[in-house]
C-alpha cells in the first residue's frame, strides 16, 4: 500500500484547487464607479456698469508760483523795519516793510525843484530875448534863426525838461527809501535790520507771492488718457479738470480745492513721465482746509484729479484684472479668460472699456493652472449638497 502514501498528497492538492476555482468562480462582482472631479473653488464679485467720471491719483510738492528777492533800489542807512520782516512773517500789499534815511533824497528833490524853478526863468529870458530880436530884424527877410535867438529858446526849454527829470528822479528816489511790495505774501529769510547801512542792489528778503500756488504732479500715459487731455494742454478760462489735495497736517487730514492749468509739452528724460501743473488759489487766505490751515509752500499732498466721464463702462475689482490685462469670469460654471480694454486702474479697482459684460461674475481670488472651460465655483453663492455614494 505504499502507492497510496504518494498518491495521497496529489489528491489533497487537487481537490484544494478544485475548491479554489469553484470559489473563485462563484465570487460576486465589484461594482464599478465613475469618479468625478470636484469643480474649483474661487471668490467672485459682479462687474458693475459705471458713467461716473475717471480719477486719476497724484502726488507733488507745493510750490510758490512767485518768489523773488526783494532788493534794496537806494542806498542808506534802515531807520524801520515791519514787525513783519521775520522769517514767516505777513506781506500786505504796498505796505511799508522796510524804510531808509530819506534825509538825503529830501535835499536833492528840494535842489531838483530849485534847478526847475531857474530853468523856468531862463525860458522866459530867452523868449524875451527873441521876442525883442524878432521886432528889430522884421524888416530883414533873410535873418538867421540865430539871429532871432530861437536856438537858444530851444536850450532854454531842454534845459527845463532836464530840471523836470531830475524832480521825477528825486522824487521817485525819495519814495524808494519805503521799501513795499505789490502782492501778498510771506518772508522765507530777512537779510537787514534798523541801522543797517544798505548799497543799492543789496538783498533785504527773499518773498514768495501767497496769491496763487503750484502742484507739478507727474502723470503716466494711462493717467493722461484717463482725463482725456492732450502734451501740451492749457485750461481755458473757465478752468480744467478739477482737483481735491489732501495731506495729514497737525494730526488731521486736511483737503484743499484746485485745477489743473497745463500740462507740459515735453515729457521729463529723466522718469519718462508727463508733468502737469494745477493751481490752488489763496491758500493762505479764502482756500484753507476745512480745519483752517493753510496749503503751505514744500508740502507733499496727495491729488485726486477728476478726469472724463465714462459711457458704457464697467468697474471691477483691483483683483479680478489679471497680467496681461485679463479678467476670468464664471459662466455656467465653467471659466472663461476674457482679454480686457482698460481704461483706468487704481488700488482698489479698474474700469474697463470692453471685454466683459455688466454684470458679469468675475473670480478675484487665486486659479491655480487656469483653462477655458475648466469646472469652476464660486463660494459668494449656496452650492448642492453632493450625493450620497
């Protein structure tokens, strides 16, 4: 029987693959499932039709439109000066700021008037004295204008015009020893004081004129596009586009009103940019802020300059303009990258001329690997719950 000590395992592994296979045979199927890609999330905002006007944001420092240094036109010594000829100090129009010993510039107008008065005789001799030539030479045709002393009444009268200049010259001297000046305004430095002994040309001040201040503020070629104005543009009379300056003054914000005048007809070779000056008018007076302080010249404000209104526009939010000038909007829930007409932008939002429509949905948060088509959601809005697997 030691046959079946061989055959015995053979038939155990047999019967075990038997089984096996029956098992495998009768095992129930898995059941197959489509796995579906979950859409991108993003957040949305809605364009937003717009007609309002553009405005362009600026920077620049405040200057003085005038400023000269003020000069003595006499020589003498300074007997007065205004309690205002300090550094800062108020400039009234034609107010004496300034005055110089006139002793001097009295004597010579009194010498000058003298001169006058002789000069005046010696007209009246010299007309005497043709008067009496002309009765004796009547009779003789041929007499000479010498003859009859009209050379030296023509002498007689120069010489009383010259007396007459030299009055008016005086006299204009005398005045000059009150040293004014014609606008208002403000000291920026003094050079002079009471018994000071002044040449004429010498410096007493430096003045700038308060009537009227400039803002040089640098533009792009977007910005120039977005007021609509053209190199070289100057404001008609009745004003340009206007401006809103603010600066942080004292701790509090502070606005003044302005416009833009010109814009330069060159741009700079330096920053590559365009320059335009607006104009703020009495800052020291009528046009402070709204905390009564004025726009002082060196301040560096900030401008906010109303540019053309725009028609069938939409505005959008900073974040939905992408490079490039693209904007991805949801549309069936699927993305579609749109290339976009900007006509303004700012830190918080762009205007766009064309390439979207008014109410679009336009995505403002981050697409990783962004395709048109690709499924996409939006979290502003309620989703359906997913089913149940």
């Amino acid at each position: 029987m030691k046959w079946l000590k061989w055959i015995a395992p053979v038939l155990v592994l047999a019967g075990a693959a038997a089984l096996s296979a029956v098992l495998n045979a009768n095992k129930p199927e898995a059941s197959k499932e489509t796995v579906t890609a979950r859409p991108t999330s993003v957040y949305t905002a809605s364009a937003k039709p717009t007609e309002s006007a553009l405005v362009v944001n600026a920077q620049g420092e405040v200057r003085a439109r005038t400023q000269i240094d003020l000069v003595a036109q006499v020589s003498g010594r300074v007997v007065a000066v205004s309690e205002e000829f300090i550094e800062g100090g108020n400039v009234t129009p034609n107010a004496t700021l300034l005055r110089i010993d006139d002793t001097d510039y009295r004597l010579a107008l009194s010498r000058a008037k003298a001169q006058v008065a002789g000069a005046e005789v010696s007209v009246q001799e010299a007309l005497a004295d043709a008067n009496v030539a002309r009765k004796q030479l009547r009779n003789i045709e041929s007499a000479s204008a010498l003859a009859l002393k009209k050379p030296q009444v023509a002498q007689a009268r120069a010489h009383l015009e010259a007396a007459k200049a030299e009055v008016q010259q005086a006299t204009l001297n005398l005045a000059r020893t009150k040293v004014s000046l014609p606008f208002a305004g403000r000291f920026i430095s003094t050079n002079a004081n009471v018994g000071q002994y002044v040449s004429l040309g010498t410096p007493l001040a430096r003045v700038f004129a308060t009537e009227v201040v400039d803002v040089r503020l640098a533009l792009s070629d977007s910005q120039l596009a977005a007021l609509g104005l053209p190199i070289g543009y100057k404001a008609p009379e009745n004003g340009g586009p206007a401006i809103k300056f603010s600066a942080t003054v004292a701790g509090q914000l502070q606005t003044w009103q302005g416009q833009l005048v010109r814009v330069d007809a060159a741009i700079d070779p330096g920053s590559r940019m365009l320059f335009a000056t607006a104009q703020v008018r009495s800052p020291y007076d009528k046009n402070r802020s709204d905390h009564s302080m004025p726009l002082a010249v060196g301040l560096y404000v900030n401008a906010e300059i109303t540019g053309k209104t725009t028609e069938g526009a939409v505005t959008i939010p900073a974040a939905a303009l992408r490079a490039g000038d693209q904007v991805y909007v949801i549309k069936d829930g699927k993305l579609a990258i749109k290339p976009v007409k900007v006509l303004h932008k700012s830190a918080t939002e762009a205007v766009l001329e064309a390439g979207i429509a008014p109410d679009a949905e336009v995505v403002i948060s981050p697409v990783r690997n962004p395709i048109n088509g690709m499924d996409i959601i939006s979290l502003n809005k309620p989703t359906q719950p997913l089913a149940a697997e």
